[in-house]
C-alpha cells in the first residue's frame, strides 16, 4: 500500500491527527495487520515532541459537548458517544458533562479524553469524577493511553 493510501486508509484513526499516519506508514510497507498498525501507530505517537502530543489531546471533542450537539463531530467520535449513550443525556446529566468538562479544561488545559465505547453515562461520569483528582503528568498520559484504546477500537472496527 502506498503511503498516501495508508494515510488515506489510517488517517482517521487517531483523531484530526493525519500526522500519526503519515509517520507510521514507511514503517507498515509489509504488514497491514491490526497489531502491526496499532503498534506502530501507537510508537509513533509515544515517540512523538510533548507539544505535538498535546496537540493529539487537544484534537478530542468534549464528551457530550456543544460539538456533538451540533453535529460537529468525526463520524468515528459520532459512533463512540453514541454507543456510550451520551446522545440521550438527560438535561442534569449534560449539564453535569458541561461542568466537569469545563473544570477538567480550566485544570489541565487539555480536553478529557476516554475510549467510552460499551461504558455507561454513569461509568464515565465517574471516572470524569475520580481523574479530576489527578495530577497533571498523570492525566497527560492517561489521556494519551485512553487515545490508544480509542485507535485500537476504530482499527478493529475496520477490520469487521
């Protein structure tokens, strides 16, 4: 597979981030299986500048945010919030998202991130709650390893 088709094919998978492709496809010329991919993806980002990781956490919508309310998000964020249920969020509970949302930004300055597919409103609600008790350094890599669970789900996704 060509590069630009990999980036084409992958580019979605981590997102907004076409970067993440584009570095991993030169080392995928002879394996396109979903361990290789999410390997050397995964590599690609834990080996990437701070900075530049930061902008793949940035990249992440709120959950249950005025994005998905407006229909803002990537068909892949669409599917995931809506298998969480976070379409069908009672009025407190978006407003309970809004608060915690707007407290973990203004704490950590970086969007909470977490691969909420087959988890309920409440799971999430609580561990919005318990990781807003986190330390910054702790949270940055939280975050990042919730973004390889969420890769890893939209390659196996691919793969069906």
């Amino acid at each position: 597979m060509s590069a630009a088709s990999f980036v084409e094919t992958f580019g979605g998978i981590y997102e907004h981030s076409n970067w993440v492709a584009e570095r991993a496809a030169p080392h995928l010329e002879q394996s396109l299986a979903i361990d290789d991919v999410a390997r050397v993806m995964a590599d690609c980002v834990d080996n990437a500048s701070t900075e530049r990781r930061l902008e793949l956490i940035r990249a992440h919508p709120d959950l249950a945010g005025k994005a998905q309310v407006a229909g803002e998000l990537t068909a892949e964020s669409t599917t995931e919030q809506t298998s969480a249920g976070l379409d069908q969020c009672t009025q407190p509970e978006y407003e309970q998202f809004q608060s915690l949302n707007d407290r973990y930004k203004e704490k950590f300055g970086f969007p909470f991130v977490m691969a909420v597919r087959n988890s309920s409103r409440q799971q999430i609600l609580a561990m919005f709650e318990r990781r807003l008790q986190n330390e910054y350094d702790d949270e940055f890599e939280a975050a990042l390893v919730e973004i390889h669970k969420i890769a890893r789900l939209r390659l196996e996704t691919m793969e069906q």
